[in-house]
C-alpha cells in the first residue's frame, strides 16, 4: 500500500509540474506583445530515484528560467538612446534651416541684394528722389528681415527650453515608476514577469530621453544612473533631476538669453554628463548651435555679427560723405541705428534710424579728390567688395550669410542621415533581443500540446493508481 500512494504521490506531483507548465505557455503566448517583456521557461527537475530509501522519482518544478539577455537589452538601450539625440536635432535644425533661407527670394539675403541695388540706383543718380526713397525702403526691409530672423530664433529658443523642462520631467516620471517597481521587490513580492516587463520598458523609455546606465543590483531591483554616474534610482530611493536658466560670470552681454543647465538633486552641474537622448540633442542645439548664431550671455552670435559689420560700414561710409559741400559742408547722416549696449541683441534691434530723410543721404565724397557721386558708388561696392573694411572673416556679407545658412542646412542632413541610420541599428538591436528572448507562439504551441500530453499521461497514472487501490482495499475487507 505504501508503494501504491508513493506512487500516487509521485503521479500528482507530475501532474502540478505539468499543470504550471501550461501555465507559464499561456503567459508567454498572452503578454507576447506586452513591451519589455522576456520568455518565461519552466525549470524541472527529475526527484531522486532510490527504491531502498523510499524515494521512487517523479518530477517537480524548481522555478522559472528568464530567458532575458542583459547584453541584449543594453544594445537596445544604447541604440535608443542615439537615436532619441539624433531625432531632437533633426527637427530642431529643420526649424533652424527655414529661419535662414537661402534661395535669393526672401529674406535676408533677398533683402541685402535689393539693399545694394538701391546702393546702384543711388550711384546713377544721387539727385532722385526716387532712388533715395529706394535707399530707404530697402534699408528699412533689411532691417526688418534682421530683426524677423532673431524674432524667430528667440521664438525657437523658448520652445527649446520648454522641452527641455517637459523632457526632464518625463525623466523623473519614468524614474518614479522603477523606483516603485523597486519599492515591491523589497516589500518582499514575489516575481512577476509582467511587472519585471513594465520595469524594462520603463528603463528603455529612459534610454529614449537620456543616456542612462542600468544595473540590476542581487535583490533584484533596478539601479538607473544618468550618464553612468549620476544616480537617479537606487533600491527605493528617487533623485530627481531638474533643469534651470543661469548666468555664466562675467557675461559679456548682460540681460542677454541666459544658458540652460541640468542639475542634479545636490544643485550640482551635471550637463557634461547628458550627451545622448533626446534630452542631449536638445541640450546640444539649445548651448551650442543656437547660441552661435543667435549669441547669448557670452557670445554675439554669428547673426548679430553680420548686422552691426553691416550697419557700421553703411554708416561709416555715409558718415564720411557730405549731402552738399557748402558752404558751410553738411555731413551725411548714419542709416541704422541699434542697441549697441547688448551684442547679443544687434540683430532683434536693427533699424532705420529715426533721424535720416531723403535729403540727408549722403551721396557726395568730399576727397580728395572730390567726386559728387563717390559716397554712393562706394555704398554700391560693397556687394562684391573684398577691402578688409567690407568682409567679414575674409567673406562678403552674402557669403557669409551663405556660410550661416550652410551651417544649418549640414547640421540637418547629418542629423538626418544620423537619425535614419539609427533607426536600422534599433530595429537590429530589437530583433537581436526578440531572437534571444522573445516569444515564439510556434514554440510554446508545441510545448503547451507536450505539457498536455504529459498531463494525460499523468492523469491515466492516477487513474490506474487509484483502482489499484481500491482493488487492494476491497481484497482486505
């Protein structure tokens, strides 16, 4: 009879292992689609089989297997986290490349040409009317068009910053949730594929907004460190981060758009530690491409560059001229006016000046030798004009507008190359990972028909073992 229910024990045992089999197939096939998750295999064990001591065999469950592969889950990561910063920049410099247009039919550059044919007209007749309004119409639309491009560059700084805030805020959202997921482990729960799955797609949502570093510490729980060193989760513990406007010392534009930096929870700098993500693509345009070109605390920015050169060689020229010889000489009066108290602001306050007329243009150049036009033809020449006086860096003033305009238009296609290319090695990454862990609905149908089939089995066993013992029941009464 002992045999009997050991046998009948055994069979039973079976049945549960078999049972939790099924179990583990029906997850796998129902959270397939669910994000982070990784294949759940049943781990069975054979008992000891020695007749002598009582032990006659059977199988029982010695836990679940994770198929979850640590170098695979890290590739994702670091793949996202490119291509996250890859995507940021691309559709910030698209918005940067449609401030600076370089086609000739607007803007900036189609505002200096009809600047310097007006200069022509002038030089042709100084005496009309009509070609001096010119002159001033056009220096009043190039002035406007500087003042539209800082407009729309300011406009792009602020939207940057928002995002920079909702980003970091994400970060910290995302943060809370391992941090909670951590918060069960401790409390002692016990392991839950699903929730495991939930954690990882946490961790990759990070990965997405920042370089971050996961460790997955014995007790199960989850470490996230932001650049590697920065800890943001450890065990239960949360340290947000946060995002603030500041002021360099010694700013050489004061009052002008102030940097953004990242600090952690101590007020500590960690900017230099954020390089990936879509929080350092946005860090990367918004302290470095827009400041060059827009200027900042520290800077004039390339922008603001090219219109006080131009504004002060248009202005020194008329300055030098006469509007008559006299006597007593009238000298020519300046054709723009700006803040020149901020570098950073030449740009956003370019103007006509308020006190310049027709009659006070100035289109005579007293010399020696005296040339009644002189002081337009000089104006004219500045389109081409290659004197030191005239470029900037070696370049004329639509060249090197073409350079700024270049600059943008390259950080978009390298971005852009970046960004696509990025996303292959995503889709690699992420197939990689689903070879090693994830779901085969093939596989676990063959493994749920072999647990049932196991399970039958099983059941006959029992079946058979308790007629035997009824039989043996029956002969002793």
């Amino acid at each position: 009879m002992g045999n009997l229910f050991a046998s009948l024990d055994a069979a039973a045992g079976a049945l549960r292992a078999f049972r939790d089999g099924m179990t583990v197939s029906q997850n796998n096939i129902q959270n397939a689609a669910t994000p982070g998750y990784a294949k759940q295999s049943l781990r069975l064990e054979a008992e000891p089989f020695q007749l002598e001591a009582g032990a006659i065999g059977g199988v029982r469950v010695a836990g679940t297997l994770n198929s979850r592969s640590s170098f695979a889950e890290r590739a994702v990561r670091q793949q996202l986290s490119l291509l996250g910063s890859f995507a940021q920049q691309a559709s910030r410099l698209t918005q940067l490349e449609s401030i600076f247009e370089v086609g000739g039919e607007s803007g900036i550059p189609a505002a200096i040409d009809r600047l310097f044919n007006s200069f022509a007209e002038f030089s042709l007749s100084p005496d009309s009317p009509a070609a001096r309004q010119s002159v001033l119409d056009a220096a009043e639309g190039i002035a406007s068009e500087f003042n539209r491009a800082a407009e729309q560059l300011s406009r792009l700084t602020a939207d940057i910053d928002t995002d920079l805030r909702e980003t970091v805020e994400k970060i910290n959202r995302t943060a809370e949730q391992i941090q909670q997921y951590n918060r069960r482990i401790l409390n002692g729960s016990p392991p839950d594929a699903g929730l495991e799955a939930l954690a990882f797609a946490d961790a990759e949502s990070l990965a997405e907004l920042a370089n971050v570093e996961v460790l997955f510490e014995p007790n199960g729980t989850m470490t996230v460190l932001l650049g590697g060193q920065v800890p943001v989760v450890i065990g239960e513990r949360l340290q947000p981060i946060a995002v603030e406007s500041f002021t360099p010392g010694a700013p050489v534009n004061p009052g002008a758009t102030p940097s953004m930096r990242v600090v952690d929870l101590g007020g500590r700098d960690i900017t230099g530690m954020i390089s990936q993500g879509e929080l350092g693509g946005l860090l990367r345009v918004r302290a470095e491409i827009l400041p060059a070109l827009a200027g900042d605390t520290m800077q004039d920015g390339s922008l603001n560059t090219m219109a006080k050169h131009l504004a002060d060689r248009v202005n020194e020229i008329l300055a030098n001229g006469q509007v008559s010889a006299g006597p007593p000489p009238v000298p020519g009066v300046e054709l723009f006016s700006y803040n020149a108290a901020n570098g950073a602001a030449i740009a956003r306050t370019m103007t006509l000046n308020p006190a310049i007329s027709q009659d006070l243009l100035a289109a005579i150049s007293p010399g020696p030798p005296y040339v009644s036009n002189g002081t337009a033809l000089e104006l004219a020449d500045l389109r081409n004009s290659r004197a030191p006086q005239d470029t900037i860096n070696g370049m004329t003033f639509l060249e090197f507008y073409a350079s700024m305009a270049r600059q943008a238009g390259d950080g978009v296609r390298s971005a852009r190359q970046e960004e696509a290319r990025s996303n292959a090695l995503v889709t690699q990454a992420r197939d990689l990972r689903t070879q090693l862990s994830g779901v085969s609905f093939d596989e676990e149908a063959v493994k749920l028909v072999e647990f049932q089939r196991a399970y039958e089995a099983n059941a006959q066993v029992v079946k058979i073992v308790d007629e035997m013992i009824e039989s043996v029941l029956g002969m002793l009464r």
